[in-house]
C-alpha cells in the first residue's frame, strides 16, 4: 500500500499543530505523534474507524478532536485533510470542491 499526503492534509497538519504550539510545544508534538501513528494505522489495516456522512472514510485522533479523512484508489491510500470534529460535514467535500480538481490529486 503506497501512502499519498495531499498539501491539504499536510497544511491542516501545520495548522493543528501551531494552534496546539501556542498552549505547549509538548501538546503540539504530541498531536504531530498522533496524527502520524493514525497515519501508519489506517495505512497498515487498509482503512479507519467509519465512513462519515460526507462519503469519504475517515479515523479520529483521540484524544485530539481532530479525524484523518482518506479515500483508496487502486493500490494508493490518498490521506486528504484533518479536520477538526466540530466542522460541519460538508466541510472537507466543499473545500475541495472549491479548490478545484480531483480529491486524490495532492
């Protein structure tokens, strides 16, 4: 299984983790550790928790209030955003929408 990082997924990861880094550098590494080991799982079990109403599969980042959407494609799992739990949704599918092109194009 080959593992794709769209800018997306790796701007929100930035975001996150600044936003974290203003309350303690030791919080903000904890959720690049989290995100990162939810990475590593969803790509060795093939998938995550559930399929959101949205239609893209996703897992959460417990205890952060964050969940990694991805979607598979052949022999690729394209990882798509992180997305803060409290985000209607609709959020991810429209903001890709409004970037434009395919949601596994990274």
């Amino acid at each position: 299984m080959t593992a794709v990082f769209s800018s997306r997924f790796k701007a929100d990861l930035l975001v996150g983790e600044a936003n974290y880094a203003r309350i303690s550098a030791r919080l903000a590494s904890g959720f690049r550790e989290r995100v990162a080991g939810q990475s590593r799982e969803i790509t060795k079990w093939n998938g995550g928790d559930h399929i959101g109403s949205h239609g893209f599969p996703c897992c959460r980042t417990r205890p952060f209030p964050f969940y990694v959407y991805y979607a598979f494609e052949g022999g690729t799992i394209y990882f798509l955003g992180l997305v803060h739990e409290l985000r209607h949704p609709e959020f991810l599918k429209n903001r890709i929408q409004k970037e434009g092109g395919d949601v596994r194009n990274p």
